[in-house]
C-alpha cells in the first residue's frame, strides 16, 4: 500500500505539472482543447491525491507501524479518533492534507467555472502551480509513504493534541489558509487575461468569505483547544503560530470591506489585488511557520528541512505577484475617486488601513526573530506587550469604526444627518461608560474604552436593523433584501462580543495560588474553593489523578471541580488537566489549575475568575450564523450576474 | 508490491485517459481557438457593470435616505447624476435594457 500511495502522489504531481505546463501554453497560444485537458489534470489530481489520503489513513486506522509516519505520530493505546486526527498532526501529514483540500478546491472552482473559458484558461496554471509546490514536497521532500521495519508499538501522540478540538481546528485552519488560494488564482489569471472586470470578484466573493470563516472559526477553536487543554488559564498567547493565521484573516478581512467599494464604486482595483496576494502569501507563510519549526511554538510540533523550500516559495508568490501587479496597473486604473472623506466608503479605506498596519506589525513581531537571528547572529523576540499596543493602538479604533461606517451613508454625509444618526448610539455609549466608571470599572483604560466602544457598536447595529424594518416592513424581508450586509452586521456583533469577552476576561480577571492541605480553603473574588481530596484513575491512554475541589459562593455550593494530571507512559509525559466551572449568573469562568500535586497530597492550586470570557465562544455562533446569511445566495443578484455575463455565465 | 504496481497503473492509464478526452472527442474541430471576448462584448460587460453600479447606487440612495442617513438635501443634490448615469448606461445597452430605461425614466 505505501508503494500505490507514492504512485498516487507521484501521478498527482504529474498531473499538476501537466496542468500547469499546458495551461500556461493553452492560456497563452489561445488554444481550447488544451486549456480543457489542463482543466481534466487538474480535476484528475484530485482523485489522485485523495487515493493517496485514503492510504495513510487507513494505515492509520490500522496501525500500520511499517509506515514511519503512522509509527511516529500514533501508538496502539490511542483511541482510533485521535489516531484519525493524526493525520494532521505531523508534516508529511499535513502537507498531505494541504494538497488534498487544494486540488478538491481546484475541482470545485473548476466544476463551477466551467462556461467561463477564458478566464479559468489561467486560473488553472496558477492553481496548478501552487498545487504543483505541495506535491513536489510531498514526493520528493517530506513523503508520509517512508517505510521501516514496523516497531512493536509506537512513538504515541503528543499529550495536548489527545483532544477533541483537534479533531477539527487545524481541519477548518487549513481549508481557510488554503482556500485563499482560490480568489488568489482568480485575481492573478484576471491580471494575466487582463480581465479587470468584476468577474474574477463575482467568481470568487463565496470563496473568500467561506475561507474567512473557516479560518475565523479554526482560530476560535483553537483558542478555545488552547483554553481548555494547555492549562495556563489564556487562550491567545501572540504564540507565532497564532499570529500566523491572524494575519491572513486580518488581510482577508481588509479584502472583504475593499472589494465592496470595488463593486459599487470601481475603486481600489489595485488595492483589491494587493490584498488578495497577501492574504495568500500570509496563508503559505502561515503553513511554514507552523510546520518549518523556525520559530519557538507550542504549536509547532515538527522540525525540518522543509523550511528553505517554503521560504523559496513564498518569495516566488510574492515576486510574481508583485511583478503582475506593477506590469498590468495601467488597466486597473479607477473609474471614480473619493467623493468626500465622510463617507461610508471613507470609513471602509479606514477600516483596510488599520486592519492592515494592524497584519504589519504582527508580521513584523513574528519574523522580527528570524531577522534578528539572520542578521546578528542572536535570537531577540517581541513579547505580549509589544502585541498589546497595537492591538490597542488599531484594535479599539476599529471597534469604534464598526459602529461609524454603518451610520455613514455611500457617497457623502452631512453634518445634519450625522448628528441626527449618531445620536442615540453616543448617547448609549456615554451612559455605559459613566455606569461602569461608577460601579469601579475604569481601573483598566483599555477595558472601560473596549466596554464603550462595544456599546456603541451594538447601539449603532440594533438602529440599523430598526430602521431598516420600518423603511420595508420586516426584518425578513430587510435581511432577505441585502444579506451581505445585514449578514455582516451580525458579524460585527459577533466581533462585539468577541471584543467584550476579551476585555473582561483579561483586564478584569483575577488570579490566586496556594498550597492547599486535604479540607483546607481559598477565597477568590467572592467564591470559596475546598480541597476535598485526591483520587487516580488509569484510562486507555493515560492516567488520570484528580483532586476533588468544591466551589461555592457565599453559603451555596454551586459546583466541584477536578483539576488533575494525566501521565501519559507511552509518551513518557505528563500534562496539566484543568477543571472549569461555567458562572451563568458573570457568564464567566472558575478556571482552576493543579500547578502541583506532592506525593504527602498537597494541592498547589492555582485559580484564575475570568469574568465574561464565554462570551468569547457565544460570538462564534453568532460569528457563523452571520456569515452563513451573508453566503446565502440571493436568486435576485443572480439572475442579474447571469445576465450581465451572459455569454459565459459565472458560478458566484 | 505487484497488486500496488498493477492498480497505480490502472489508475495512471485512467489519468491520462480523461486529460487526453478533448483531443479524443475532437480529433479535427472546426476551430481550436479558445473563445476571446471581442471588443464589443468587452464594451457591452464594462456597460453592464456601469449599469449596475448606477442602479444598485441608487437604491442605496434611496435606503439611505429613507433611513435617515441621507439629508433631503444631500438626496436631491446625489439623486440626478445617478439616475442620468444609470439611464446613458441602460440607453447605451438598447436594445436589451429598453424595459429598464423606461423604468428608471417613470421613476422620475
């Protein structure tokens, strides 16, 4: 079998190759019944590359230990989930998992495109060619079909991967990274077409938005792996990692806003593909940060070699980005320019610019110890603090801006009716400020700002959905009228919260140790926490010790709690298990740790009451829920897109 | 190792089966050249576009202002350029766009 999964990958590679030599040659001669086979290799590779998926998982299921990728990532005492999951959880696997969303996305993309010939003509080659990369590595670099004599068990899991999140976080992380390759390909075959109308934008708006939400909801979930399974009480850690797929999504996020004004006004071509290429080349940059092992992570679970060729592929992207962009801007010159600077448009080139100063100088944090290393010899890094200021410095304005742009009409606003529509919205945020001021909460600047700034913003959301109602009769009928926007709206709410759970959780949390004896207590922020006991328990992979801690407020018990260990004898580890009580009345947290457990049973507990911070996983439902109205086809625009391509019609 | 030999080669000799079905299909076609939109189409999508931007401008004009965003002044100084653009876009687009010319000349 490790011998068909090789061919598999190999014949993926040909075919790609194949896609990308004679699409180019097609694209570029003007030749159909070439371009239409390059189109087949593309759809071929698919097949191709999910035969050799179905190997390694298999060999996975089976525990096949000949396969030194299936030996070293997974043992006979790992439940077969977790085992699956593996499949994932190492390079070549991952590598692996890349190419086979990539060349299914080609299919897709390819399928649903297929009355527009001249454009997918070079989309294909520019897809074809990032597949191409991928399943170069794979058979020629970092292959999960090496084999060996089988050991008698494996190397097991890495104990923080055993967890449920990783089932599907780095699943959705991925077919949001590698989904931004699709309008990438789009936007780069528009430039070499020099097709700068909006059918690369048509073609690939879904796209975008799906990657985006995938990548946004990948990031919650692994916030919330993080949370639950790292055991140090945080769940966002500026780790590099992280900041590798924040960055993409702040570019797509920029992009998303932008190709609006490009719709309805014409502007921003340039900019439009600008942020396309480096939501892409942060999406890749992304992918090698996590699996090169340059950088100091959590996350990366991996060192090697594939770190150069990555490198050498990004600067390819960016160079060829670049170079097409520069060589084609006298076709993406604007139509209409800026009519005022209060406008909604205005708000939005706000909105991109510090969405991307913000992506910058995370890029600069995360590369700033390769440069150092490169450059002097010694590995310096930037920490949280650095973080900290910008997110406060581009983090609250753009909160603020959420609520502004909605209240600010296209084209151009007047004083008159600025004052009228921001009214009420100031009028919330002031009394929210001066109510938490008074209850004692502007003990952190940053928080009471994050607190006002959200009021604001939800006042500004709640107006646009009650006005909107009365100016058509229904909130149905106002959503089913414009889903995007009103989809989008739901989105900022979500980011609201998102915002609110954030400050609470973090400016407003508290945090105690002590070393506590069998019936001993602790007090913090208003709760009582009892030691009551250890106990151990051997499950199938590890074994378990817990202590037994009652949590209660005042004279009620309102939950007991079991922070432990796990020893894991397979991996020859151990790992912190934390145990949560979830407030209802605070929507907050009782977050505890057991740092330590002596052998005579003392407890060295650690406490951490995180107020709201559930609201911070509430905004990822809301977060879907909006992005799925946003994404939910409207049968009006498309009979208008069909018609207006008519002679080729476009799958929006 | 020979079951795997023989099925990579099945699936390889599948592979370039289907890349090579254009050829195929038509071995001598009429005509090889991969579609090319002319100047006129080129020139009809760019007044489609234009026509588009100008009517969904409109009724963005229209909701903004019925929502309050829009002063009655601003609307009516905003209102009579858009509905000229979208009517030289609709005009321009004759014969296909006779019905929503009129629709934007009655709205008037």
């Amino acid at each position: 079998m490790p011998a068909l999964g090789r061919a598999a990958l190999l014949l993926s590679f040909g075919l790609v190759l194949y896609a990308l030599v004679a699409g180019s040659y097609a694209a570029w001669r003007r030749r159909r019944r070439l371009a239409l086979s390059a189109q087949n290799a593309l759809l071929a590779s698919f097949l191709t590359t999910a035969i050799a998926a179905g190997i390694l998982w298999a060999a996975l299921a089976r525990r096949d230990f000949s396969f030194v990728y299936v030996s070293q990532h997974i043992s006979h005492s790992l439940p077969l989930g977790y085992a699956l999951s593996a499949f994932w959880g190492g390079q070549e696997g991952s590598l692996l998992l890349w190419l086979l969303i990539l060349s299914g996305y080609a299919a897709l993309a390819v399928w649903l495109n297929r009355g527009t010939r001249e454009l997918m003509a070079w989309v294909v080659p520019v897809l074809a060619g990032v597949a191409g990369f991928f399943a170069f590595m794979l058979c020629f670099v970092s292959s999960p079909f090496d084999t060996a004599p089988a050991p008698a068990d494996g190397a097991g899991m890495v104990p923080s991967l055993q967890n449920p999140y990783m089932l599907a976080h780095p699943p959705l992380l991925y077919l949001g990274y590698v989904g931004l390759t699709i309008p990438f390909a789009f936007a780069m075959g528009a430039l070499l077409s020099r097709r700068t109308d909006e059918r690369w934008i048509v073609a690939t708006r879904r796209w975008t938005l799906t990657a985006w939400t995938f990548l946004g909801v990948g990031q919650l979930l692994g916030a919330h792996w993080a949370y639950v399974e790292i055991g140090w009480g945080g769940y966002y850690a500026w780790d590099p990692v992280e900041n590798a797929a924040l960055m993409p999504w702040l570019a797509a996020t920029a992009f998303l806003h932008s190709v609006m004004i490009q719709e309805k006004r014409g502007m921003l071509k340039v900019w439009n593909m600008v942020l396309v290429a480096l939501a892409f080349c942060l999406s890749i940059f992304g992918t090698f940060l996590t699996r090169s092992g340059v950088v100091s992570s959590i996350h990366s679970f991996s060192q090697s070699p594939i770190g150069g060729w990555f490198l050498g592929f990004i600067v390819v992207c960016v160079v060829f980005s670049v170079a097409l962009i520069y060589l084609r801007l006298p076709i993406l010159r604007a139509r209409t320019k800026l009519e005022s600077l209060v406008s909604r448009e205005a708000t939005f080139l706000y909105n991109n610019l510090l969405l991307v100063a913000f992506c910058l100088t995370i890029l600069w944090g995360v590369t700033y110890p390769l440069l150092t290393q490169a450059l002097r010899g010694e590995t310096r890094s930037v920490s949280k603090p650095y973080y900290d200021f910008f997110l406060h410095s581009f983090g609250l304005p753009l909160l603020l801006l959420m609520g502004i742009g909605p209240l600010v009409a296209w084209r151009r606003a007047s004083v008159r009716a600025l004052s009228r529509m921001f009214l009420i919205p100031f009028g919330v945020a002031a009394a929210t400020g001066v109510a938490l001021v008074a209850a004692g909460f502007g003990s952190s600047p940053p928080g009471l700002l994050a607190y006002t700034f959200s009021a604001f913003v939800l006042a500004s959301i709640v107006l646009e959905f009650v006005r909107g109602r009365r100016a058509t009769g229904s909130v149905v009928r106002l959503i089913g009228r414009n889903r995007r926007r009103y989809g989008g709206y739901l989105v900022h709410a979500a980011i609201v919260l998102l915002a609110i759970g954030i400050a609470g959780s973090s400016s407003y949390q508290t945090v105690r140790e002590h070393a506590l004896r069998q019936g001993q207590s602790m007090e913090i922020a208003g709760y009582t926490l009892t030691y009551n006991g250890l106990g151990s328990k051997q499950e199938a992979n590890a074994l378990a010790t817990r202590a037994t801690v009652d949590v209660s407020r005042g004279h009620s018990h309102v939950a007991t709690l079991h922070p432990g260990k796990n020893t894991y004898p397979v991996e020859k580890t151990t790992s912190n298990e934390v145990s949560i009580y979830h407030d209802p009345r605070n929507l907050g947290d009782v977050f505890l740790i057991a740092d330590q457990i002596d052998p005579n049973g003392t407890l060295y507990l650690k406490a951490l009451v995180k107020p709201l911070v559930n609201l911070i996983w509430a905004a990822g439902f809301l977060f879907v829920f909006g992005a799925l109205v946003a994404l939910w086809p409207d049968a009006v625009e498309q009979r208008r897109l069909a018609e207006r391509y008519a002679s080729g019609a476009v799958a929006a | 190792m020979t079951l795997a030999l023989v099925l990579g080669g099945v699936l390889a000799l599948a592979a370039v089966a289907f890349v090579a079905r254009p050829f195929l299909r038509e071995p001598a076609p009429a005509s090889d050249r991969l579609d090319e939109p002319g100047e006129p189409e080129r020139r009809r999508l760019a007044l489609a576009e234009e026509r588009d931007h100008a009517l969904a401008a409109l009724k963005e004009l229209e909701f903004d202002h019925r929502t309050g965003k829009v002063s009655d002044e601003d609307y009516r100084s905003l209102v009579g350029p858009l509905r000229r653009r979208a009517a030289e876009a609709l005009r321009s687009l004759e014969p296909r766009a006779e019905g929503r010319h009129e629709r934007v000349r009655s709205s008037r």
